[in-house]
C-alpha cells in the first residue's frame, strides 16, 4: 500500500469523521523566515499572493525559483514582493559558494515548496541536487511543507505515488492538492493547488499556532456554518445548491487567524480542512443544527453556510428503481430546522454575537433587513448571489453588512477579504460586549 493512498484514506477518515482538535498557540508569526521554493507550474502564481499575505504578517519570505518557474512569474515581480533577492541558480550564491546553500536552507524557520510539480517532487524523492531549489532542499536541516499541483492523472500516477511515499516517510509534510477544475482544458479531478489562505494557514499552524498576526479574538469561542448541505432523497440522489464554502472557510480561517477557538461545521465540498479550526463534517441541515448545538456555548456564531431549506419527507431506504409506465415519483418536502433561527432564539445559551448571511437574488438590502427581524440575529452580510454576479462558486464577494444601526456597503473584494474585514468587525464588536458586561 503506498502513501498516497494512506493520505486519501486519512483523508476521507478526516471528511467523515467528526472533528480535528485546533493547535495551540498564540498565532503570531511576526518574525518568522520562510524559504518559498515557487516550481515550475501555472499555480505559481497564487504564490504572490501567498508571499504578500506573509509579509502583511511581518514574515520575512525568501525565494527561490525553478528554471521552470521564471517561465510562470518573474524574479522583478517576486523581488518587488519579498524585498529580497529572488535566487534562481546555484551561481546566484556566488559570494559564499561554499556555504551560500546551507546558510540559506537553514537561515529560514519552515521551507515551503509550492507548486511542488510531479517533477520537482520526483527530483526531491530522488536526491537530487542539480539547482538551487533541490540543493537547498538537500541541504536543510528544517522542515518542509510541499504544497503539490499537477494534473490529476500526473498525481495519481505510480510514479508520483512512489515519490509521495518516499518523501512521506522522509518527513516530508503535505499540503492538498485540491479536488477541483484544472487551469487547462477544464479537466476536473485532484490536483489544484491548495489556496493561499490554506497555505498560511498551514505555515502558521506550523510556526505561530494559528495563522495571522492578531491574538484580537484569543480567548473567544466562535462557531461557523459552511457549504451547503445535501438532502437526501434515496442512498444514491439527494437536493443540493450551488454553495461552494469558500465564504464560511474563508471565516474559519480569519477567525482561527485572529486567535479565536473556531469550530466550523460544514456540509460537503472540494475545500481542504482549514488548519487550526476543528471541522466538523456533515451532510443534512438536521445534522448541521444538532453539531452547532454540540458546539455551543460560543462568544459568536456565523452563519455562513446555504441550507437547504427543505428535505424529502420521507427519503427512501434503497434506490428508487424506474420501470416502463411506472409514474415518476413525487418528492413530498418538509421544512427543515432554522440554523439560524433557533441559536438565535436561544435563551441562556444564546452567543452575544449571532450573525447571519441572506443570500439574495432581488431587493438585496431590504431582504436582508427583514431577514434581520425575522431571524432574530445581529448581523446580516447580505450579497446577491444572481446568476451573473459570479458569486455562487467563486471567489469574489460584494456584500452590504447589516445592522441595527444601518448599513454598509463595502467594495467588491476576495472572499478571503470579507472574511478578514468581518472578523475585524467581530473581534471590535466583542471587545465593545465584553466592555459592557
Ligand atoms: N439558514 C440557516 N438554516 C436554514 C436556512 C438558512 O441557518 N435552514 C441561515 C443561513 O446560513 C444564512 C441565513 O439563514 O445565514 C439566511 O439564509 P438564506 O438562504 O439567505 O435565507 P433563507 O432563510 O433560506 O430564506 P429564503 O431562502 O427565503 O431567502
């Protein structure tokens, strides 16, 4: 049995099982040095993200890139991110030769490689020591965290199993890849790189505890719903919608990010666990409703996640069969339980801070204000989620946070984005409780 299908067993342990304890830690890796090894693939690009993230909390990122990878970004983009001297080869260490590679596989707390290629991952798995990336590799004395990207079919290949195996058993730590839509030929399977806010997230579950440079939420528990949930309608079909989980992940991550004890709990997508949070997999809204209430009790609970609102009344044991002039069945539906709704309502055990999405098509605003009534919540980040606005699935966001003092309109941003600026919002507005009390 190889590694990798160790890695797919664990990690489909992990999506049914229930939960993963969050690391400790105080979050902060203020301070910290990593060495990116950015390889020769189209998700080399993310990395700029990754590296302008780090720096926003304060983590000295230096660089090395592949011969393949000057092909993808540029040393002048990279160095004007980093504030450093992007490394390409061996003869870039020209000063100090003979120790230029040591001194700078081990001057960095965590080695990050990403995209980790199927070739880079074979020359890693090999030994090799032909450039500078595989040299440094070679050469350190820290950890490293490969963040592979490749075609689905390069990554269940023998071969690539073979290298993840050995560097598995090496000490080599992964992260992803993700299930999800190749960059070419839209080619669907395991393979796309993992995201930039899962990335830092790894890196800072692995050097600060958690992944942001604040500790604003450190002490506070926070409960969060994400991705949609499925209803089924026998074992084989069940009622879905179109959420993908990239806003409620996005949350988790930003209040891990913060310092906060985060639980989410999150019906089925292609999305990696994010680090630090302690997830918990479910497939119904009724067994959404029952892991939230587990949960509890929690300073803040946000309600990101699309239930479906109605269930099949009576979901068949075995496969509804079709047979010639049999009529088509009808699904009786039934209402299913408020999420919302009843952790709002709760008396005792009621969080100070329960906030709500409204995910609508028309009157967005004046939706979203009713649903601030009828809900009975504090918060609603309401966005339009019509067909056009891309937001169903993708990875950008434009919303209006309603209050009872008002409403704010903010820019279309990333989802990562909105995630951060509500947790910012969410930790002022904790602070503001705890004064009070
Ligand atoms: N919600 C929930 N449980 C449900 C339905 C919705 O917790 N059974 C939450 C969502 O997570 C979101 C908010 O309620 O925070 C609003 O969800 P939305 O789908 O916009 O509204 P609905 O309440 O489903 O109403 P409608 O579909 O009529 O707009």
């Amino acid at each position: 049995m190889t590694v990798v299908a160790g890695l797919a067993r664990r990690a489909s342990r992990a999506r049914n099982a229930t939960t993963r304890s969050a690391p400790k830690g105080n979050g902060n890796v203020n301070g910290k040095r990593i060495l990116l090894i950015i390889g020769g693939g189209i998700a080399a690009y993310k990395c700029l993200e990754l590296i302008r993230r780090l720096r926003e909390r304060g983590v000295a990122v230096r660089v090395v890139l592949t011969r393949a990878a000057t092909e993808f970004v540029t040393p002048l983009s990279v160095g004007a991110l980093t504030n450093e001297r992007v490394l390409t080869s061996l003869f870039d260490l020209s000063d100090e030769q003979e120790i230029g590679h040591i001194r700078l596989s081990r001057e960095a707390d965590l080695l990050v490689v990403a995209p980790a290629t199927a070739d880079l991952l074979a020359r890693m798995a090999g030994g090799h020591a032909d450039d500078l990336a595989t040299t440094v590799l070679l050469a350190t004395d820290k950890p490293v965290l490969a963040v592979p990207a490749m075609n689905p079919h390069m990554w269940t290949h023998a071969a690539t199993r073979r290298n993840v195996d050995r560097l598995a058993a090496d000490g080599i730590e992964f992260l992803g890849p993700n299930e999800g839509e190749m960059a070419e030929g839209g080619e669907v399977g395991l393979g796309r790189m993992a995201e930039p806010h899962e990335i830092l997230a790894a890196i800072a579950e692995r050097l600060g505890g958690a992944s942001g440079a604040s500790a604003a939420l450190a002490g506070r528990r926070v409960v969060v719903t994400s991705g949609p949930t499925h209803e089924p309608i026998d074992p084989v079909r069940y009622i879905a919608n179109r959420s993908s989980g990239k806003q409620g992940h996005a949350i988790a991550t930003a209040a891990a990010a913060m310092g906060a004890e985060t639980v989410m709990v999150s019906g089925p997508t292609n999305l990696t666990d994010p680090a630090g949070v302690a997830t918990v997999h479910v497939e119904t809204a009724r067994e959404m409703l029952e892991a939230v209430e587990a949960a509890l009790p929690a300073d803040v609970v946000v309600c990101a996640a699309a239930v479906a609102d109605w269930r099949v009344a009576d979901a068949a044991g075995s496969k509804i069969k079709k047979s010639k002039g049999k009529p088509v069945p009808k699904l009786d539906l039934v209402q299913n339980p408020d999420i919302l709704r009843t952790v709002a309502e709760l008396d005792a055990k009621r969080p100070p801070l329960v906030i709500g999405f409204a995910a609508e098509t028309d009157n967005v605003v004046a939706n979203a204000k009713k649903k601030l009534r009828t809900k009975g919540c504090d918060w609603i980040v309401a966005n339009d989620v019509s067909a056009g606005t891309g937001v169903m699935g993708g990875d950008r966001n434009s919303v209006h946070l309603v209050t009872a003092k008002g409403v704010e309109d903010w820019p279309r941003m990333s989802k990562d984005e909105v995630a951060r600026r509500l947790m910012e919002r969410i930790s002022k507005g904790v602070a503001k409780l705890r004064g009070a009390k």
